[in-house]
C-alpha cells in the first residue's frame, strides 16, 4: 500500500517547474565573456568596448557589415591576434570563467578547448585520416595513445560529423581532394578528438553551395549542446535559421546582442533595423 508520506506532495506542474529553472541554469552558463575589450592594430581601433556573453552549449551568431570586426573578435578566443606583430589589447576574455590572459595559461591548451573553422575548407593535403590525428601529433598525445585508441578516435570523430559511411573507405584518400563540403566537416571533426568545448567558425559556409550549406548547417545543429559554436555569417537567413542568439557589429562595437529571433523581429536598435533590412552595405 502506498502512504501519503512517500507520495511526493508537490503536483507535476510544481515539479516540472523545478525542472525547468535546472535547465535554465545550465543554458545560462557561460563559455565565453568580454569585459571592455578593446584591441587596436598599431594606431586603428579594430574593437572597442565590447562586452559579450556567449551562453554555453548554443550557437550564437556574430553579424555585421564587412570591416566591422567580427573576425578579430572571433580571433581574440584562441590569441590568434597576438601573431600580428602590432596588436594592443585591453580590457578581459574568459573562456569557461578562466581569464585567458592569466600567466598560468598555457596557449596550447587554450587553443585545444576553442577550435576553429574558416571560410575556406582548409584540410591539410595528406590522407584523411592523417587530418584527423593531426592535432593529436602536434600537442603530442598522439604517441601516448594505442593504434586501436587512434583508430576509434578517427572513426567517432567522422561519425560525429556524418562523414564515417562515406569516408570510412576513404580514409587513405587525400583529404584537398574531397567535396567541399566533406572538407569542411573534415575541418570540423579534426578538431574533434582535442576535445574542445567551444568551435569558432567565421562564415563556414561561404565557400560551399546552397546544398552543402544546408548540410553543414544541419551539423552544426547536431553539435549544438555538446559544443558552444560562436559563428560568424554574411547569411542574415542563415543567421536567423541556426542562431538562437545573435551580437550585432559595427565599426568595432557590438551594437545589440540578445535572442536572434527577438533581435530579427523587433530590433532595439535602429541601425540593427537597417541592417537586417539590407540598408547597410
Ligand atoms: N591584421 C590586421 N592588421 C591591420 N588591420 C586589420 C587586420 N585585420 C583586420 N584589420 C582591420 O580591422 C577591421 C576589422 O576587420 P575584421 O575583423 O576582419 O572585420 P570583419 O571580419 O567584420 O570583416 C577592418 O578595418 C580591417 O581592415
Ligand atoms: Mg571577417
């Protein structure tokens, strides 16, 4: 027989409300935060004051006109800026909470947790399986591991990108030889066995056509969750289909960031209107 007192008194509305505020707190951890950032390349101020709270697990949009600073900013994440002799930057980044600046950073770790995609597919010109151990060789784990543990990380990083049926037969085949989509997610799943917790793209698919564009944009909706993506687009309806939310750029400041649906239906602020409207160049 069943007695009040292990009955849970509390109605499902009650406990599904207690649900949902757990899973606000985990969407609204942060992986990745600005504090006043500004950064100059030798005498021009490329961004200024920008304040950004990217929510873990999301894909968050980065838009704006050309110029406007968006792959500097996408740069500031992995200290990619710093190889240009002439940078000057001031101000805060956290990535997971942890000041990236701090002396006890170690860049290679840094660039491990934050991987990176670029416009243009860029695998290296060896097999495809080759491309996938690369990071591996180059922050040395890769002597530490079996073959059969490499072998695994090959195959779970290609299923995790829908490339392992096409490829697995493939895996010797040069990699600059595939498809343009296939290199893009073969860009993407090298990153893979590094285990990073956030993937920085800047405009991944301005390269392929309208079919692979889908495609690619159809994985990153499946690596959402697992990853934090921070994609920079042209695409405003690419934008608005992947995005859940958005920063808006211009001249080196983010002018609105919030919901991309909210920002795309009623932006705040009037420049953002115009600019989603096309009447900026
Ligand atoms: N390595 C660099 N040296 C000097 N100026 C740069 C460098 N990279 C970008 N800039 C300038 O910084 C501004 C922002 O550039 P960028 O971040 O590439 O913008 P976006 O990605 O939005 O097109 C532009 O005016 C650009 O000319
Ligand atoms: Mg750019």
């Amino acid at each position: 027989m069943i007695t009040n007192d292990i009955i849970d008194p509390r109605s499902d509305d009650e406990i599904l409300n207690e649900i949902d505020v757990n899973n606000i707190e985990t969407e609204n951890r942060i992986s990745l935060e600005t504090n006043n950032l500004n950064l100059w390349y030798g005498d021009f101020q490329a961004l200024i004051d920008v304040n950004a709270r990217v929510k873990s697990g999301l894909i968050t949009g980065l838009i704006g006109p050309s110029g406007c600073g968006k792959s500097t900013l996408l740069r500031c994440f992995n200290r990619v800026n710093e190889r240009y002799g002439n940078v000057t930057t001031t101000g805060q980044i956290k990535i997971m909470g942890k000041n990236i600046y701090d002396p006890d950073v170690c860049l290679p770790e840094l660039r491990k947790a934050v991987g990176m995609v670029f416009q243009k597919p860029n695998p290296l010109p060896i097999s495809v399986y080759e491309n996938i151990v690369f990071g591996l060789r180059i922050h040395n784990e890769y002597n530490s591991l079996s073959r059969t543990e490499i072998d695994n990380l090959v195959e779970l990083s290609l299923k995790e990108v829908f490339l392992w049926d096409s490829l697995k037969d493939k895996l010797k085949a040069k990699a600059t030889n595939l498809q343009l989509e296939q290199q893009q997610k073969l860009c993407i799943a090298r990153l893979l066995p590094l285990k990073p917790q956030i993937i920085l793209m800047d405009e991944p698919c301005s390269a392929l056509d309208a079919g692979a564009t889908r495609a690619v944009e159809e994985l990153m909706k499946e690596l959402a969750g697992r990853y934090t993506i921070l994609i920079v687009t042209h695409n405003m309806a690419q934008a608005r289909r992947i995005s859940e939310e958005c920063f808006f750029m211009l001249l080196g400041k983010i002018v609105e960031s919030g919901q991309t649906e909210q920002m795309f239906v009623s932006p705040e602020d009037p420049r953002t209107d115009d600019y989603i409207a096309g009447r900026y160049a």
